[in-house]
C-alpha cells in the first residue's frame, strides 16, 4: 500500500489562489458566451471580454458582422424520386399488383402523379399514360374483332369503352386500393394518386380528326353516319371536338364562371386521373419489361373482366331486320309460329313464339301478346347472330414473338344489317 505525503497535500490545498483583478466600467461580457461551441457557428465565435468602450464595439460589429441571406426554397408540386424508396404505401401497391422487380418503385410514384398536379412532364404520368393507351386500343380491339367478329360498329365502340374507358379503368384502378390524396404536394406520401382539380390535365383517347361541321352537329343534333364516325371520330366512336380559343382578358367583371373553368376543369377529374394512373402503370411494364409482360398484365386485370354484350343491343325495327339479314345470308324467310300458351282469356297471359328458317329454330321468345312475343324472339334471333364467337382464336399480336406460328387470319363477317 502506497503511502500518502500529508505535506504534499495539505500544502497543495492551503495555497492561496491569487487576487481576482477588478473588471473595469468599460469591459463588457459578450452575450456568445452562453452559446456553447457546437451550437455557435465559426463565425459568431469572438472574443468575449473586451477593453474598448461600447460605442467602438458595436460599430465594429456592424462592420464585420457577415450578410446571410435566407434562400428561400420553392415548394416542389410533387414528391422528389428518391422518397419513392421510403414509402410503404409504394412499396405495397407494387406488390400487391405482382410488378416485376425490374420496375424500379420510382417508375410507379412516377405513373401516380398526375399532370394536373406536376406539369413538368419528366416527372407526371402523361408519356406513360399514352403508351399504355395506345396498348389499351390496340390489345382491345383486336380481342373484340376476333372473339366477336360479327358485331356491329356501334356495339363494338361501346364495348371498346365497356374495356379500356375511362369509368373501367376507373374502377379497375379502384379495386387495386389507389387511395387519392387531398391535395398534391412535395409533402405528399409517394404511394397516394395526385392530381388537382383545379388545373389544366390531359385526357388520354382522344384520337381523330375535328369535323369541319362540329359546331353544327352540336348545336342542331346531326346525325353521325357509321362510316364518319369510323373515319373521323376517336377510338370509342365518340367526336372529337376543337378546343375553344383563349378569348381576349376584358377587365370588366363578369358574373359567369364560364371563362374560369373552361379549358381547366373536365366533366369527372378524380375518374380521368385514376384512368390515367392504370395506362401509366402498363405503359411502365412495356418500357421496362417488354410487349409480352405488358400484354399478360393487360389481359389479366382489364380483358378478363365480364362485359355483358347482349345489353349493348337496342334493336328498332327486329323483324324488319331479321328479314333483310335472312335475304342477305340466302336463307329462307324467317316464320313466326306459336308454341306455347297459357291464360289468353285471364289478366297476365303468356305466349311462347319461336322465328323458324325452314326447318332451322333462330330463336325464341315470350311476351304478353302475341306481338311482343314476336319481336322478343327476333331480337334473340339477331343476338344469336351477331355474338357468334368462334372460341379461343389466334391474335394477330401473337405473331410478334420469335418462334411464332404463321398467322392464319381470322374470320370477320361482311357487316351489320342496315335497316
């Protein structure tokens, strides 16, 4: 054990510490020195006593003191890309959709953000949106033709919407759990649909030519042959119409909301933007996966969907157009005959009518008179007709791939009966 000097120590602790020197009138102690190193800047760090009167001192201050200038920073409409990888909402909506892995999650927050909400267009959906619509059209169209090609133009244009408009997307972006978010913004969760309802956006399908009559087809409700609206009208047979022209700003008030809201807000924006999103998200699988990845995904979550055609149907005159379409195949002409009856003489009778050709039954139908059941079975008739499906047939993208069969072409019938 170490032994401990008593003179040492005591000698240490009896020294006499030396005099404090007076501070004089014209020292200052600098308020710095509450501040701690680590939370001062380098260069607020000064000397914290001084010898020179007050009035030097702040006028030094003055002189030295450095010039910061808040830069103010500009509020982004979007989230940035790299938030993308930090957003669980992302990350669950790309699982929940089966996307490949080399779909970088920048790629779906990109699909998410609407032009309405970011009209930088390297950083909104729009590029996207049109390449997957023009995948939408086409997939979707050479589906229809070849499952059904004896439909009608006009069913056949509605059943294009019934697909690939946009109350579908609408709802197929719906049942993948999009949720919208309130309002776009750089604070936004990069999983949320973005769009603004007060902006400028783009409508997507818009394909076709403006009618030199379009003021007057609107005004005075012209008729619309099937051969224009093929020629000149959009994807969906509906007319494609010129936007208006920016009119000349007129200080005087005005008390309509007309020339606020023209040009800037669209019949249903919340539908137009979730649309947007689901051809934004296929255009994505085409751009980094390819056209077959793009075409599984298309015909598993759009194409898969039951559309009841035989709704589509709305029929004038059927027996006149049973007859014209038994003239035109050379068939024989069709017959009404009764087949059945029950309570003609009580309040609700019913009859059973079937359209024979020959020996051949087309169709068959009931009513409450004998007129009614006659003209349910000629619509049934031409339904049986025109939703003639040859079953599972080849596509023409098919052929596409490397190793693929020759094309063999499909049948399509000659056209609808003009009545």
């Amino acid at each position: 054990m170490k032994r401990i000097r008593l003179d040492r120590l005591s000698s240490q602790l009896i020294s006499t510490a030396p005099p404090r020197s007076a501070v004089s009138s014209s020292t200052r102690i600098c308020p710095a020195t509450r501040i701690s190193r680590l939370q001062a800047p380098l260069s607020s760090q000064r000397r914290c006593q001084t010898t020179m009167s007050d009035a030097v001192l702040e006028n030094s201050e003055s002189e030295n003191r450095p010039h910061f200038q808040e830069e103010r920073q500009i509020p982004l409409p979007s989230p940035p890309p790299e938030r993308a990888l930090q957003s669980a909402k992302l990350a669950a909506l790309h699982a929940r959709l089966s996307l490949s892995s080399k779909i970088p999650l920048q790629a779906l927050a990109r699909a998410l953000i609407d032009p309405s909400a970011d009209a930088h267009p390297r950083f909104n959906n729009a590029n996207l949106a049109f390449v997957g619509a023009t995948l939408l059209q086409y997939h979707t169209s050479e589906f229809l033709v070849t499952r059904y090609p004896r439909l009608p133009m006009a069913i056949l244009f509605a059943a294009m919407k019934g697909y690939s408009g946009v109350p579908a997307l609408h709802q197929i972006a719906r049942a993948w759990g999009v949720e919208p978010a309130a309002a776009p913004g750089e604070e936004v969760d990069p999983g949320l649909l973005q769009f603004s309802p007060d902006k400028p956006t783009v409508i997507m399908g818009k394909w076709g030519y403006v009618r030199g009559e379009s003021k007057e087809v609107l005004k005075y409700k012209w008729r619309r042959g099937m051969s224009s609206r093929v020629l000149y009208d959009d994807a969906f047979g509906e007319m494609v119409q010129k936007p208006p022209k920016e009119e000349e700003e007129d200080p005087r008030p005005e008390v309509s909301g007309v020339r606020n809201t023209k040009d800037v807000v669209i019949e249903d924006v919340a539908a137009n933007a979730h649309a947007n999103f689901v051809r934004a998200v296929i255009g994505a699988i085409y751009l980094y996966c390819g056209r077959e990845p793009a075409k599984t995904f298309l015909k598993a979550h759009v194409l898969s969907r039951k559309l009841d055609l035989e709704n589509l149907f709305e029929f004038k005159l059927p027996t006149r157009e049973l007859a014209r379409l038994c003239a035109r195949e050379d068939f024989e002409a069709p017959v009404a005959r009764l087949l059945s009856e029950t309570g003609r003489l009580s309040r609700t009778p019913v009859f059973v009518v079937g359209i024979y050709s020959g020996r051949d039954k087309l169709g068959e139908g009931t009513g409450s008179s004998l007129d009614k059941a006659r003209t349910a079975a000629s619509v049934k008739s031409l339904k049986a007709w025109y939703l003639y499906s040859p079953g599972e047939v080849g596509l023409p993208s098919d052929t596409f791939a490397e190793d693929a069969a020759p094309w063999k072409p499909a049948y399509v019938d000659i056209g609808e009966i003009i009545s």
